[in-house]
C-alpha cells in the first residue's frame, strides 16, 4: 500500500468563466514520481500551478474543491509556506540571472525574510542542495560565478537545487526537459530518479516516452478532466480508458 503525501478532492479550477479543471480526484504516492500528461492546454501546468497556488496570481483564478500536503489543507495555510512545502521548477531553466550560483541556491530563504545567520550554515546548505542536483563536482570552483554562465542543462539542475535547498516534501517539475538538448535531458530525467528517495516529484510532461522512463505512476488529463491515473507499468501497456489508448497511439494531441 502506498502511502499518499498529496491528496486531491473534487478539485476544479477556472479563470473568469472558463473552467480549466473539472472535479479532479488524485491521490499522489509519497518518495514516488508521478507523470501528468496530456495535450496541450488540457490543464497540465494549472493542476501543479494550484498545487503550490501559483494560479492565485493571475487575476479571476478561482479554485472549488480540496488538496491536502500531509493531511494539511494547502487552502486554508499561508500562501508563503505552502510554496516552502511545493517546490517548483519550470520549463526553461530561469536561474536569478544577476545572483552568483551560491545566492541562486539559497535564494528561496532570502526571498522568505527567513535569515541565515550562519555562514557554515549558508555553505552547508548550499552544498547539500547542490549535491542532491548532481552539480556540486561541476561548480564547487566557481559558486560566485554567476548562474547564467552555466549551460542550459547545468542552470536547469540549479534550479532544481533552489528548489530542493528548502527541503520541500513534493518538488513539481513542469516539462523541465522542453528546452534541452538530449544529452541534459538524460542527466536530469537521472537525476529525477534518484531524488524519489528524499521527495516526492510530479513531472508535467508531454513526451510520453520520457513519462514511460523515469515515472512509476502516470496520471492522463484530457480538456480539463482526470481520464485515467495508475502505476505506469500498466498505463502504458494496457490503459482502461479508450481516450487513453488514442492519446498513447498518436490518434490525437
């Protein structure tokens, strides 16, 4: 039995008059990855964006339903610290471009009025995040270099360390591979899985080979609407929905 870390109920969410997500009911596995993917514009990026309630900024948002972060209602607790809790990685690497690596990495404390008073700690924690992003070998000479001298690929595994430096418990990931080359994309999807052990990740993505790689369970959203959700063994081989199958056989999207 898996245990939940995020559990989602009767979830919708609109923008003025136009209902993007429709009663959704997702339960996601805790130290697991969990593939969302769909056509475009099928509601994808606003599902993680209501995660984190980063859909709050865009004027007429407007949510119904529940999400619960370890039995916390994500709705009723501040805005600030639930994006502690949810991190989020986009898809084009958007490191702060005039921050050296090291401030990149610690970013998110100062952005939250948290201070580290501690240099030691500072360093420690820049380290860690850095590790966990399998870039610390690469960049460990040249911290107060800035984040844009990197490669797309390495300021995409910056970013994944800002995010993870708050140690946050789900670490969203909208399509962080969309804009690499091969060769960065399989670093990072290697990356992906072997970050499962310390949190849990939700990988928006429209590649459905990369969702078959590095995912263990797949959830399929189709005009807004939850189709069909399971381990991804069996999503992939043998789906229960029609809409599935079609959307995994290239019949549309």
């Amino acid at each position: 039995m898996e245990s939940t870390v995020l559990k989602i109920e009767s979830f919708s969410a609109f923008f003025g008059e136009n209902q993007v997500l429709k009663e959704v009911n997702l339960s996601i596995p805790q130290n697991r990855i969990t593939a969302i993917m769909g056509p475009s514009g099928c509601g994808k990026t606003t599902l993680i964006r209501c995660i984190n309630r980063m859909h709050e900024l865009i004027p007429d948002a407007r949510v119904s339903g529940k999400m619960f972060l370890d039995h916390e209602d994500i709705y009723a607790t501040d805005p600030i610290i639930v994006r502690r809790q949810v991190g989020m990685v986009f898809q084009k690497p958007n490191p702060f471009p005039m921050m050296s690596i090291h401030d990149n990495v610690i970013a998110g404390y100062n952005l939250n009025g948290i201070t580290l008073t501690k240099d030691e700690k500072k360093k420690n924690i820049v380290e860690e995040s850095l590790r966990k992003a399998a870039l610390w070998e690469e960049v460990k000479e040249s911290l107060h270099r800035r984040g844009t001298f990197l490669s797309g690929g390495q300021q995409q595994r910056l970013c994944i360390a800002r995010a993870l430096a708050m140690g946050p418990a789900v670490l969203l990931l909208d399509e962080p591979t969309s804009a690499l080359d091969p060769k960065a994309t399989s670093h990072i999807e290697e990356l992906i899985v072997q970050l499962k052990d310390t949190v849990s990740i939700i990988l928006v993505t429209h590649n459905m080979a990369q969702a078959a790689r590095v995912s263990d369970f797949t959830a399929f959203v189709y005009l807004g609407e939850l189709v069909e959700f399971g381990p991804s063994g069996r999503m992939f081989t043998a789906p229960k929905d029609k809409r599935t199958e079609e959307y995994l056989t290239g019949k549309f999207g």
